[in-house]
C-alpha cells in the first residue's frame, strides 16, 4: 500500500480503480504559411466554433450543476473573444508568417505566465482557464473538435489538473472522485467537483505512470489521502465509512428541494446554524432554508484585535448574498464565559457563565456593539437579513438596544448609507427570566429563538462546560419542555414566530413533539436538516397529539 496526501477539496470517500487521465495533447508544430490572411480567418473561424461549443457546454451545466457553476463557460466564451488575445495571436500570424495553432498556442503560454503571475489569488486561478481555451481552439484548428473523455468502468480520474472544461463534458456516473497534482482550492475546477459532489483531492504527489493506471485505490476526501493498492484492514474500514456516507447521500438526494411540511399540512422551516463563511457550502449542499443562527463572535475569536466594521461588513454581505434572499439570522456577539477573546480584556470572574457576556457586554461597551450593528445593517441591503440578540434577560434590556439600534439607523440615514429599513430583529431565549418575561418581551421583538444549550445549563443550574455533569445535563427535562411550550405559545399570542436553535432543535426523538407544540422553526447544524426533514415529513402532527 502506498498513501498520497493532498488538500482535500470535496469531502466524502470513493473506492475504485485509478485512471490516469492523459491529455489529448497534439504537438503544436511551427509552421510557415504563404497566405496569412487565410490563416488570420481559419483563426476566426476557429474562435467561433469555440464559441458554439462552450455555449452547449454553457447549455450542458446549466442542467447539470446550476447557473451560478455554469457561468465559468460563458467566461470562457468572453476570454475566447478577447481583444487583447486575438491581436497577440494575430499578431504572431502576421510577423512571423505561421500558422494559427502554434500562434494560438504560443500566446495562451504567453497569458497563462502573465495571470499566473498576479498577485491575487483569484487571477492565479484563472491561468488554467486561459490554457484550457487555447487548448480549445488548437484541437478545432486540427480538426479534432471536441475532444471527449473516455472511461469505461467508474473510477477514480487521476490527472495533472483538470479543466473546467474537462470535468463537465465527464460522464460523472462514470466518475468516483478526482485527484490532481495540480489546481488550486479556487479553481473552478473545485468548484465544480464540490457542486457535483465528488470527493476531491488537490495538490497531490500521486505519479502518472502506467504503474499507477488501472490500480485499486481509495480516495479519503476527509483525510486529504489516497491509498493505492490499499491494505485489507484500511480497505474494510474505509468500506464502513463509504457505506455511511452513500446512506446519508440517498436521504439527501430524495429529499432534496423537498417542502418540510407534514402529512397533515403543518409547515415548519429547517434552517442552518453557522460559525463563519467557511460552513455557507454545507448550507447549500444541505439545502437549508436560510440560516437561523450565524454566531457572530467566531469572527472575534477569529481576530488579533476588534474586527473593523468594513472586515465585518465583508463577511455578512457575502453571506447575505450567497443564501440569494433566504434568511440569514445574525446573532450579535455572544462572547464572554466559555468563548474569550483577549483583546477584550475581560475581567476574571469567580463564575463566568454568570458573568459578563453577551449582550451585557454590547450594553456595557456600546461602540463595540455599534459597530456590529452598523456592518450588519450596511449588509442588510444585500439580503434577507434579520438580527438576534442573545442572552436576554428583561424588556428593558430590549428597550435599550432599540434605543441604540434606532441611533445606528440615524447614523446611516444621515450618511446615506442604505440597509433594510423593514429588518426584522429577535432575541435568544436562553435564560430562565426570559422565559417568564416571554409575553412581555413577545410585544417588543420580532421573534424568539430558544438556545437550549444555555436555556438547560440556567435552568438546571448546570453548567454546560462540566463533564462531570453530563448525566445530570438532562435536556429532555420536564422543566425544560415546559418552558418551550410556554415561549412559543407567548410568541404566537402575539402574532410572533418562535424557533430553536440550540442543539435541541436536532434532537430527532423530539421533532414530533415540538411540531405539536407549533414551532415555527427550528435550527440546526446543516447536516441534521436532511434527517429532520424526513421527520417531518412523515409525521402526522394531529395523530400524534391524539395518541399522546
Ligand atoms: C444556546 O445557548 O443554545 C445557543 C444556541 O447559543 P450558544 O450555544 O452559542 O451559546
Ligand atoms: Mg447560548
């Protein structure tokens, strides 16, 4: 058994055997021409049919992988059509009396070592793109039109890179996973593989030999591996994990773009808790229905000294834009107790989860709090954004941040910075006090969403950091179930909805509970959504209140 690392770009594990993926690559010969007007229209000739081709590719992809993957080819339609391009092809036609395919060839070299470059990292990316266009137009000036991809049996594509081209005319069922020495993590090629879901590896060391072609093989998109001629044990043991892994599959292609309503009709929304942007591709893959609670305060923990409001601005407007109009529930920094950052320069404290953190932090400190507030407002205007403040433990706290979030709307008015002027905010209900003040706080807020964790450490009086403590952490407490039929009741009474999003809200023995209790929503780690949704979906709310 030899083992290969790289940087895994699409997790999930294949097992097959290797191909090794040989370029249709004709050597590009010099070769004088008389006529260089003709060979100047061979070249547009040329172009055009490349055009064509990467319309039906366009076409092809759009079906297959959606729009926004799709856009890559009509990219490459524009770069085929590039002034600067054809005048340097041209260029080398003319003076050097030669033919279109070693012109073409030599000035694709040429602005593939310019992009690769540039400084910016997207641009570097970009250089395969400009070979893989060259590439195109040289194979249609030797007649070789579209070049396809042969593979008999599925399997594991070994290649130096692959173009986006390449991977979209693949036959995928054919395709168990790709492996490349080449590409970067940007390149749309990842993008691709991550839309179509394949396991992918980059960067790795594999050879490209005859040796390796037609292996036995396993590809580890968790571990960045590939283990050729693997041994039994390792085989047996990646087995498992695929056969885990294609059983979460099938659920999620079943039930994906699916409604999350009953048997009976009661609808609910299943929405993704994130900690930064880096989750936003399993929110998607998930096919959630917006995000119900993005913990803001990973970006301060993620800093040396206070995110700017421009870093922060960044980061909500990219995800605002990404869920394309679907909710996104940002939750004001929540640090403090078990999340610290030491910048803040907090105190020491006797109890911390009793301490200063949260809101009482954003209340104490308001130019830190007014900044989140302006970045997520500014970001407003970009999506569907609401804001949720946690840590809640009367209305006249709820008073005080209206208070400052109508000075922070001023502010922006004032400087003509436009945000939603509509945004809906809520807060969390995870301490005990909000629980009973929850009819008082239903007329201020937009909507309640429970943080169970907090909500079972405050009301059991135990502190959720504790292991020692973990089989008194009961959240199924009577106390507890309680109190989330009271929150939502208050929040219905007054024409409010109500969600959760601790780590309850997953808890698939209680999706049918908390349907009969009329949750609005609940929120949960993007890959519980598929298996909530298939609750259900196949849960009778009125049956099930009727044989309780
Ligand atoms: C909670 O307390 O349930 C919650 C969702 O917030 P966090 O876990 O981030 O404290
Ligand atoms: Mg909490």
């Amino acid at each position: 058994m030899v083992v290969y690392e790289g940087k895994a770009v699409f997790e999930g594990v294949a097992i097959g055997k290797l191909s090794v993926y040989k370029k249709n690559e004709e050597t590009v010969k010099r070769e004088k021409v008389d006529d260089v007007d003709a060979e100047i229209a061979r070249y547009a000739e040329a172009r055009e049919a490349a055009v064509e081709q990467l319309q039906a590719l366009y076409e092809k992809a759009v079906k297959e992988v959606g729009e926004a993957s799709a856009e890559i080819f009509e990219a490459h339609q524009m770069m085929v059509e590039d002034e600067d391009f054809i005048e340097a092809a041209e260029s080398i036609i003319q003076s050097q009396s030669v033919n279109a395919e070693y012109a073409v060839a030599e000035t694709g070299d040429n602005f593939k070592k310019m992009f690769e470059e540039m400084e910016d990292e997207y641009f570097r990316g970009r250089a395969a793109d400009i070979k893989d266009i060259s590439e195109r137009i040289i194979r249609i000036l030797q007649g070789n039109g579209n070049a396809g991809i042969e593979s008999d049996e599925p399997s594991i594509i070994v290649a130096d890179d692959l173009a986006p081209s390449e991977t979209v005319q693949m036959d995928k069922d054919k395709i168990l996973s790709f492996v490349t020495v080449h590409g970067s993590a940007n390149s749309h090629t990842s993008i691709l593989a991550k839309t179509m879901n394949i396991p992918a590896i980059i960067g790795c060391s594999i050879p490209l030999t005859d040796e390796v072609n037609g292996k036995q093989a396993i590809v580890d998109g968790f571990e960045g591996k590939v283990y050729v001629d693997p041994e039994p044990e390792v085989l047996e043991a990646k087995k498992k994990i695929l056969a885990a892994e294609l059983e979460k599959k099938e659920l999620l292609e079943q039930l994906k773009g699916k409604e999350n309503v009953t048997l009976d009709g009661q609808k609910i929304n299943l929405y993704a808790n994130i900690g930064n942007t880096k989750d936003l591709g399993l929110v998607l893959k998930n096919d959630a229905g917006g995000i119900g609670l993005f913990r803001s305060e990973f970006i301060y923990l993620g800093s040396e000294d206070y995110p700017t409001e421009d870093e922060q601005f960044a980061i909500y407007k990219q995800v605002a834009e990404t869920l394309a109009g679907k909710k996104v529930i940002i939750r004001t920094l929540d640090i403090g107790a078990d999340k610290q950052a030491d910048y803040f320069k907090l105190p020491a404290e006797e109890n911390p989860a009793l301490g200063l953190r949260a809101i009482r932090i954003c209340l104490t400190r308001p130019e830190i709090f007014k900044t989140q507030l302006r970045a997520i407002l500014r970001a407003s205007a970009y999506g569907k954004i609401s804001i949720m403040f946690p840590m809640i433990i009367s209305v006249d706290e709820v008073l005080k941040i209206k208070e400052i979030l109508a000075e922070v709307k001023a502010e922006l008015d004032g400087e003509g910075i436009p945000y939603d002027k509509e945004i809906e905010t809520g807060i969390m209900i995870e301490t005990p006090a909000s629980v009973m003040m929850a009819e008082e706080l239903a007329k201020e807020v937009d909507f309640f969403s429970i943080g169970t964790n907090d909500l079972t450490q405050y009301t059991l009086a135990i502190d959720r950091q504790n292991q020692s403590l973990d089989e008194f952490y009961d959240s199924h407490h009577p106390a507890i179930l309680k109190m989330l039929k009271i929150v939502v009741d208050s929040a219905h009474k007054y024409g409010k909805w109500a969600g959760i999003c601790g780590e309850l809200g997953a808890d698939l023995s209680l999706t049918k509970e908390f349907l009969a209790m009329g949750f609005d929503e609940l929120s949960v780690s993007p890959g519980r959504i598929l298996p909530l949704r298939k609750i259900v979906r196949e849960t009778d709310v009125s049956r099930y209140k009727a044989e309780k």
